[in-house]
C-alpha cells in the first residue's frame, strides 16, 4: 500500500477590523464605473441653501420699502392660498398713499428705518459739494433713478446733494431734473421724519441748512 502524503495544516489568518475610513481608502478605484457612458446622466448633488435670518417686524413699525420709500406696518394678517397659510405685513406709505402686501417669507426687500448716526452721516453728504458729471443727461437721470429705488439712504442723500441749486427759480433746473429731485428730497424727508420724530417743518429747515438752501426755507415760511 502507498503511503498517504501528510498534507500540512495552514494557519488560519485573523480578519483585522480596520475603521470606516481607512477602508474607504483602501477600496481599489474603479475608473470605467466612475467617469459617465454616453447614456449615463452624471449625478448632480443639490446643496442645501442655508436658512437666512428674517428680521421681525411689530405693528406700527417704520420700515423702507426700495421703489415706494417708508412705510408704517398697520396689520399683521394670515391667508390661505391653496392650502399654504402666508402670514403678511400690510403696510401703508403716507406720502403715495398706497397700502402694500408683504408676505412675510418675501420681506428681502424691507429694511428698518435708519439709525441716528447713518442720519448724521446723511447730513454731512449733504453738505458736501455736488459731483459734476459731464455724461449725458439721460444716462445720469437713469443713474439717479436706481440710486433713489435702491433703498439705500446714503445713496439717496448723494442724489439729492448732487440735483441740489440752492435755488427755487423753475428756468435754473429742467422738468426732469427737479422731478428726480423733488423725488428724493421727499424720500429723504420722510426718513428723516420717522427716525427723528420730528415735525415735517423742522427736518425741512434741518436739510435746507445742510443743502444751503436756508433762504429758501425763510421765503417759504
């Protein structure tokens, strides 16, 4: 009988458990399943937005609405619209006399009435001299127009500054030119009026003396 060869017994290998991570680097790359087939689509990954902070307003709150100027909240009120419920701000702009609807989750555009020192700052722009532009007048008008819908004080203050003639004489500005003005000077005024809680008499002499204009506000009276 032949004899029977000993075959010789393996060690068993233990298995080391290696973290997540280290195993995700030693996975092997397959390069054909990771670059896309003609049919294939690539897989867009969305990226979430972050939440951006609303500001909340209360009853009889001054706020700035860009294309109408200041504006006081008169309601706080909720609608069903399908079956979203929309909670909005009605609020009334005096000087245009017109009520508007802001929903609440597109409030992007209000911003709250100015502080007392960006005031100040407004009235030091306004005794600054008037830039003098030599660029055709329809281009500047257009400029002097998104600076006043901008809704930014500074830039409103800068419109008035520049359109200023410390004069009242009709034939010294064009129609437009004093239309513009007059638009700006009113939207400043108002801001003015809500932040300094003042009499619509008083923050007039107040811009008029930055403005230079203080004959002007003497003749008037």
């Amino acid at each position: 009988m032949p004899k029977k060869k000993k075959v010789k017994k393996t060690k068993k290998i233990k298995k080391v458990k290696l973290p997540k991570k280290l195993k995700q680097a030693a996975k092997p790359i397959d390069k054909k399943s990771s670059i896309p087939g003609p049919d294939e689509k690539p897989e867009i990954t969305k990226i979430k937005k972050q939440p951006t902070e609303k500001k909340v307003y209360n009853l009889k709150d001054f706020v700035v609405y860009p294309k109408h100027g200041v504006g006081k909240i008169t309601a706080i009120e909720k609608a069903k619209i399908g079956e979203i419920d929309i909670q909005f701000y009605k609020i009334l702009v005096e000087k245009e006399k017109l009520t508007l609807t802001v929903p609440i989750n597109q409030q992007s555009k209000l911003r709250p009435i100015s502080s007392i020192n960006q005031i100040n700052k407004c009235i030091s722009i306004l005794k600054t001299k008037p830039k003098i532009k030599r660029t055709m007048w329809s281009r500047r008008a257009q400029e002097y127009d998104q600076k006043i819908n901008s809704g930014k004080i500074y830039e409103l203050a800068e419109v008035v500054k520049d359109l200023n003639k410390n004069t009242d004489i009709i034939a010294d500005q064009s129609y437009s030119e004093r239309q513009l003005f007059e638009k700006a000077y009113e939207r400043l005024k108002s801001e003015f009026e809500a932040v300094l809680k003042t009499s619509p008499e008083e923050v007039q002499k107040k811009m008029d003396k930055a403005l230079g204009r203080t004959n002007i506000s003497e003749s008037t009276e």
